[in-house]
C-alpha cells in the first residue's frame, strides 16, 4: 500500500510513461535457435494499464530497443504511445508529452536503468523495481515490491487509481454480482 506522500504525488499524474525490458518484462532477452525473440508480459499489468486509461490517464511507451513483439503486445492494449529504439529516453519524453499535450512534471516515469535516468530527471515522479540498478532507484520516489514483468507495473497502476479515487469504482465493476 503507497504512503499518504506518494498518493499525494500521484494524484496529479496525467501519463504513465514505461520502459520495457525489466519493467513490462523480465528484462532478459530469450532467443530461439532461428534468432526469433521471446518476451514475457505480466497479464496483471495489461489490464492495469488499461483501468489507468479508464481513469483518463495516457499510457505511453519508451524503450531503447525494438521488437515486433512490444508493437503486437502494446497495440492489443491501445497504449497511446510507443516509442521503440530510443536510446535518449529524455528527448523521447519531451516528444511524447509534447504529441499529448502534457508536461513533463505531469508524468510518472517507470525504468530500471542508466538509459532511464534522463527521462527521471525530467518525469514528476520517478518509480522503479527491487531489482532496478543502484543508481536509479538511488533517484526513484518508489521502488515496487514486485519485480519487472512480474506485476510491478500493476502496483503503480493500482497506486494511481488509488490517488485518483476510481479503485474502488472500477473494483466493483468486477465484483458486482450479474443479473
């Protein structure tokens, strides 16, 4: 459960912007013998991704390498935007908040590396996995207690529902006994 603090923090919150690999997967790179790769998505995180669009929050994704599996896996969620073989993901989240019309400040920014550390100098709020490296959770105002592609992204997506008072509305959207 998030601190009073960081509910404060988050209750502004206009994008969640996330990395890929070791914060929407594992972070390993598995290859078939024929060079095909292979990435895990956490079926939790989907659908929190897509109760924050619910709550009218933009989802949008940055990441240094490119894969025909992020676009597939991120069009089936209508993330709104992606951002593939970006190695300065600073300059990635100016551009993107600039498509959407938002600030940076307005942005919750999720990575677990040095590659991240320019969009966390930019991002309001900057989040990150047990697992992330020393020196970005050093900066990060949350560190999950799940790991990447393992329902860390979930948690920061229950968080924001959470400050932007709609959990309990959508939970009961589940929960409501069919007529």
């Amino acid at each position: 459960m998030a601190s009073y603090v960081l509910l404060e923090q988050a209750r502004h919150i206009e994008a969640l912007v996330l990395d890929v690999d070791g914060i929407l997967s594992d972070g390993f790179v598995t290859l078939t013998n024929s060079g095909d790769e292979i990435k895990s998505f956490d079926i939790r995180d989907g659908l929190g991704m897509k109760l924050v669009q619910k709550s009218g929050i933009k989802v949008i994704i940055i990441t240094g390498r490119k894969s025909h599996i992020v676009e597939k896996r991120m069009s089936d969620l209508g993330v709104d935007l992606i951002f593939q073989g970006r190695e300065d993901k600073g300059v990635a989240l100016k551009e993107a908040c600039a498509q959407l019309n938002l600030d940076p400040e307005d942005c919750l920014y999720m990575g677990d590396d040095w590659p991240d550390l320019s969009a966390f100098a930019l991002a309001g709020m900057k989040v990150t996995v047990p697992n992330g490296h020393v020196e970005v959770r050093r900066r990060a105002d949350l560190v999950t207690q799940a790991m990447g592609g393992r329902g860390a992204v979930r948690e920061v997506c229950d968080m924001l529902l959470m400050a932007k008072g709609t959990y309990q509305e959508l939970l009961e959207k589940y929960t409501a006994i069919p007529h």
